[in-house]
C-alpha cells in the first residue's frame, strides 16, 4: 500500500467493484447499502445527481466529525 493510499483510505471509505470501479466515501458507503439489500432502491436514487452531492456533503461532514459523532451515536 503507497502513501498515498493509505492517507486517502484513511480520510474515506473505498469500495473496489467486481467491473473494477473504484468508489469512495458517499458512493461507496451508497454501493454497500445496495449490495447487502438495505434499501437498494433508495441506494440507487440517491446514487444519481443532485441527490449525490448532497450524499457527498453529508459524508464530508461526518467523516470531518468522526469524534463528535461517535459521542452522540454510540453511547453506551
């Protein structure tokens, strides 16, 4: 693993498709939805523009916060 790909697995999530399309942050976290059947349909639209880009700020945002978020999302 370079540098390079190590610092941006770090900054986001990446999915490796099997046509050997490479996702990262909002897409891939919309693709592992879709795979596994959590709802695949709303996966796939938000998966389409505009809906993307605000899946994109959204992810930005949390992965910016990861910290905060994880206070508030996994109390015990």
């Amino acid at each position: 693993m370079t540098d390079a790909l190590r610092e941006a697995c770090r900054k986001a999530v990446h999915v490796i498709t099997a046509e050997g399309e490479i996702l990262r942050a909002g897409r891939a976290v919309l693709f592992v939805l879709a795979e596994i059947g959590f709802h695949p349909v709303i996966a796939r639209f938000l998966m389409r523009r505009p809906f993307i880009f605000g899946v994109e700020w959204g992810y930005t945002i949390v992965a910016n916060h990861r910290a905060f978020f994880a206070k508030i999302l996994f109390r015990r």
